[in-house]
C-alpha cells in the first residue's frame, strides 16, 4: 500500500493550475466551432537493399463543440515490395467525446475505452488549446517559409526539421515529411467549416467495447473527475469575491490569494474527510487483522475490499497488493497496513481540529515532517 497522506488529491492536482482559471470561458481545440475534413494520404519508402513501400487512401477529421468531440479516421491500403511482396488494409478510427477516448480495433473487432483525465480538467477549465499545433511547430525550432492554397483555403506554410505544414488558423490542412528514402503527403482535398456536423459522422462500428478500469470504469477515478470540476466551479464561482480578474491570464496572486484558492479546492474533500476517514481507521485495523488470519491471496483480497470501497469514496486510489504470492508478501502486506494506520490517526486527528486546508497541511506537516509524507 502507498504511503499516501490523506491530504486532498483534488487539491494537489489543481495548485499548479489555479492562477490560469477563467470564469465563463469555452473550451476549444480549433478555433473554429466545428469541421470535417477529409485528406488524401500518400505515403512511399526505399530502402538501400532495393525495399520499399507505398502506403495510399483517405483520412477524415470531424469535430463539433469546437473540438469537444472530435473524430478522426484513416483507411488505406499498404503495398510492399522486395524479397516478398505484400498487401494489407490499414484501418484506424478514434474518438474523443469530451474526455473520453475510444479507440476502434479493426483486426480484433473490438472498442477500448478510456479517459484522459487531463483533458477533463481542461474542459472544466475553459482553456483555448486550438493554438498548440502552431505552438508545437516553434517548440520545434519551425518558422514560417511562405502561404498556399489547400483546398480552396488559403493557409500558412511553416517548416520544422523535415515537415512541412500548411496551416488554416491552426488547422493542418497538408503535412509533408521528407527524409532520405521516405516521403509522406497527408493533403485536404475537401473542407467544410463551420457547418452543422451529423451525429451519424462520428458513430463507431457495432463492436464489443472493452473500458479500461484504471482510467474509465474505477469508481475512484471517476469520483476524482468528478471532484476536480467541481473544485474548479466552486473557485470560479468566488474569483471576483478573492480579488481575482477572471478574464486575467498568469496573473500572480499574493500570499493570502493563495491560501484563499487552496482552502476552497480542498473545501469539498475535506468535508469528505471529516466523515470518511474516522471510517477507514476502522476498515484498515480491522483488514490487518483478517490479513493476518488470511489463508490465502483470495481471502486477503477480501479483507482490503472495506477499505477500498471507502477509498473509491474519497476518490483515492484504491489498493493492490500481489495476492498471487501472497504467502511471500504477507508480512509486507501487514507492515504496509500498519504505516497506513499510524498515517491515518495523525491526519485523521489533524482534520477533525481544523475546518481549513491550509490548517490541515500546516498539522500534518509537523506531526508527519515532510519525509514521511
């Protein structure tokens, strides 16, 4: 079990962001509202010893909300040539439907579902990414070699190492790699913009989906999620109030701003504390005795499930130990329990003195130190 400290993960996952929260912005990965455009793919190889490859089909990029859901899908056919020659079908789709990630596997006919938890908090956030592409390119050392005209719209061409991108307002409109015995052309040939897009265009095939339980389907992961735009509502909601200009980017904020923006993130989890942990204290003593007592990995796993099951409501990890060599790990397994215990009666104690966040730190810090945290 991890040495955690019962201190907010809401909190911890927001500090570095605080400063940069908008009030009534709209999250956007284009700047334009929506799109769909398709390109046609051109893709050739040589090696030294007479081997090559040449890749051709269609790719589409469709998006709505401006890019709160987003589709993209490549088909093409493979031809190789040399020793032995060969053709296959190359099949990929993927889609994005605010934070949630679903992946398509044509040769297994199966759907994997996951989320990215970053993007969740972008989205609560407000924050305008549709100028990262252009970003990435000078991040890159790129710059700007000229203009073109990609499907009838004009666009900006920038050069970086062996790419070259044409760029509509930051929406890549062709992209040119070439190096010695490759070449790949990815080029629009049709566009349209701003355009009511049919919910049909970003179905998925009708096959089995398969969610990721880490990332999508663990109820603490998902409680986290859900505490993260909370917190973020709860400190837009009261900006003005702390001094703070909304429509401000990377403002500082002074030492009180600071203490202010922590106490209202930790606001809702430390509610959750008051009521939770004083419960897990007693979950946790009582799965070290039945571990203790445990005939094997199964029973074991039994034993931690109380103390998950709170933790899924916390929003905390839950905990798995390797109950396949559990005879091995037992006495591990019980060492980890008891830090757990001793780290939860000191924070435990901190938390039921203190209505405050930074109050809660401040105690556990000094009855902890920060190396056992």
């Amino acid at each position: 079990m991890s040495q955690k400290i019962f201190l907010p993960v809401t909190l911890l996952a927001l500090l570095g962001t605080c400063t940069t929260l908008q009030a009534g912005k709209i999250f956007k990965r284009y700047p334009v509202k929506s799109g769909m455009i398709f390109y046609d793919i051109n893709i050739s190889g040589k090696s030294a010893n007479g081997f090559s490859t040449h890749t051709s089909g269609i790719a589409r990029l469709v998006f709505d909300q401006w890019g709160a859901r987003e589709l993209k899908e490549e088909d093409a056919t493979e031809t190789q040539r040399g020793d032995f020659n060969e053709t296959r079908d190359i099949h990929s789709l993927t889609k994005m439907d605010h934070g949630t990630i679903y992946t398509v596997d044509y040769d297994d006919q199966t759907i994997y579902k996951t989320r990215d938890r970053s993007l969740d908090l972008s989205i609560a956030q407000g924050e305008d990414l549709s100028h990262e592409n252009i970003q990435l390119i000078k991040e890159m050392k790129g710059h700007k070699i000229g203009s073109g005209n990609v499907a009838g719209f004009p666009c900006e061409l920038w050069k970086a190492k062996d790419q070259k991108i044409c760029f509509y307002q930051g929406i890549p409109l062709s992209i040119t790699i070439d190096a010695p015995g490759f070449h790949s052309e990815r080029k629009a040939v049709q566009v349209v913009l701003n355009h009511p897009i049919p919910d049909e265009q970003f179905k998925l095939p009708d096959f089995p989906v398969t969610v990721d339980e880490e990332y999508t389907s663990n109820p603490a992961a998902e409680t986290r999620t859900e505490d993260y735009i909370a917190s973020i509502k709860d400190l837009q909601a009261k900006m003005k109030s702390l001094g703070i200009n909304p429509d401000e980017e990377d403002q500082n904020l002074s030492p009180e701003q600071e203490k202010k923006v922590i106490n209202i993130l930790g606001e809702r989890y430390l509610k959750k504390q008051k009521r939770l942990l004083p419960k897990l204290l007693v979950a946790l003593q009582g799965a070290k005795e039945c571990v203790a007592k445990a005939a094997n990995g199964n029973e074991a796993k039994k034993c931690i499930e109380p103390v998950n099951k709170i933790d899924e409501e916390l929003g905390d990890r839950t905990e798995n130990f390797d109950y396949a060599h559990f005879k091995e790990k037992r006495d591990a397994i019980l060492d980890s329990l008891e830090k757990e215990i001793n780290y939860l009666k000191v924070t435990n104690e901190c938390v039921q003195q203190h209505d405050k966040t930074t109050d809660v730190i401040l105690c556990t810090e000094g009855n902890l130190g920060e190396e056992e945290q």
